[in-house]
C-alpha cells in the first residue's frame, strides 16, 4: 500500500490536470486539507513536496503553493529584436514574447535597480574597458503576474547613457520602445548581436529570487549588443527559469560555399 502523502499527491496531480487547480491558481492550505480530513500537517505537508518535486506546483513564503504555468512562454529569438517593434512601436522584447505567446501583461512586471558599478573580468571583455573602469549596471526582474521567469542585466558605458531614461529605476521598460529606442534616440542604433545560452544548476540567491522549485536549472543568456560600426553598445546576462521558457529561433541557412562561387 502507498503511504498516505503518496495517495494524497496523486490525488491532487489529478485535479492538476483536469482542471479543477488551473496554472497559477493556489492549492489549498495545509490546514485546510487537514481539516477536510485529508491527513496530518506532515502528510500534507509531504504531498506538496512530491507535486514540487515532479514540477506541478511552486512553493514560496508568501504565495503558498501554486499550480506551475503548463505552457512555457515562449522565448523568441530574432524576432524580438525587430525593428519595427521598439523604434516604430512600443513592444520592448519581453513584451514581444508574452504578445508571442498569447499572454497578457503588464508594464510593470519589470522593475529594475541601476547602478555604477565596477566592470567585472567578463564585462570589461565585452566592452574593451580595464577590469574595474565604471559601467552602468542596469537590473531587471520580470514576473508573469506574481511569477518570477528571469532576470536581466544590461551593462553600459557611462557616455552612452548618461542622462538617459537608462539610468532612471523607475519599474517598467525606460519609456516608450524601452533601451534599444534609447540609445538609438541618442545616436546608437543596434544593428546585430551575438547571444550565447547555457544550461546549468541554480544558486542559491536565484532560487529564492525566480522561485524556483528544488533542482530546476536555469538558463543563462549573454548578450552584445553593437551599432554598424562594431560599437559595443550593451552586454547582458540573463538568468531564465529553465521551464518558463521555449526558445525560438527563426533564420535564413547560411550558404558560404555560394558566396566563394560568386567571388571567383
């Protein structure tokens, strides 16, 4: 015979997913299903851990335990970065992925710290700087609702922002068509970057951050950012909920033997 959080878990996995717990609703108190009968405070508190466990649910002080988004958000690649979006419009990208997606949003789901900070090794790599020279770091946290997915921190040379929406914490994107409309408004219009993801464990300030479930890995993304001229605009690194997000990519296949028969 299964123990009794076991049958418990397995009962709430099948009100999962029929429906009666929707993604992002909150399962019941512990006292409240041990006051239906359902078991002790331990076995409750067992079968929760089993749903964290298998991925159903998410645990957090504060919001309880709350059934996981079933259907990730769907993390586009070029396409969020298109032109048309954030300088003739005002889809920043991570508003580009919930429109993507089929998802609401609010503006405000992004707040951010900025701050001058000292380069690190790696931004000082991507910027051509000393090691230490000072940056301006600019912090993002992004939730779904109440549901952390990633955070994002751009990096930029004091003379490119200086005095710009980019250096305002106030939460939300910085103003209409958000950093990328910045900095072209101050002269540096992006023209391509190279993204770099991996894979790897969580640290301990990231779980408690993205709330996230007890080994789920994220994934973390670096980003530059250049102008036409090769200008380093932007670094970033971005930390994702490993499944809070699908990747997408969309793009031309390369031809480079049609290029050196052209040449000849």
């Amino acid at each position: 015979m299964a123990p009794k959080w076991r049958e418990l878990a397995d009962k709430l996995a099948e009100q999962i997913k029929s429906g009666k717990y929707g993604p992002g609703k909150p399962l019941p108190h512990i006292r409240e299903l041990v006051e239906a009968g359902e078991g002790s405070k331990s076995t409750v508190h067992a079968a929760y851990k089993a749903l964290e466990a298998e991925g159903l649910v998410t645990s957090s002080r504060g919001h309880g335990t709350v059934v996981r988004q079933r259907v990730p958000l769907k993390r586009l690649g070029i396409a969020r970065y298109d032109k048309a979006k954030w300088r003739d419009g005002d889809e920043v990208a991570f508003i580009a992925d919930r429109v993507a997606s089929g998802r609401t949003y609010r503006r405000n789901e992004q707040t951010q710290a900025v701050n001058l900070v000292e380069a690190s090794p790696e931004v000082a790599e991507a910027h051509g700087l000393p090691v230490g020279a000072e940056v301006y770091a600019r912090a993002r946290l992004v939730k779904e609702g109440d549901q952390p997915t990633h955070t994002l921190t751009s990096y930029y040379r004091p003379e490119h922002v200086e005095g710009t929406r980019l250096v305002d914490p106030t939460p939300g994107p910085a103003g209409r068509g958000g950093g990328y409309r910045v900095l072209y408004d101050a002269g540096y219009e992006i023209d391509h970057m190279r993204e770099e993801i991996f894979a790897r464990a969580a640290r301990p300030d990231e779980v408690k951050l993205l709330q996230l479930p007890p080994g789920e890995p994220v994934v973390e993304l670096h980003r530059t950012t250049y102008t036409a001229d090769d200008t380093v605009v932007e670094f970033a690194v971005g930390v994702h909920a490993a499944s809070r997000f699908a990747w997408e990519y969309d793009f031309k296949v390369p031809d480079s033997a049609k290029g050196r028969e052209e040449q000849q």
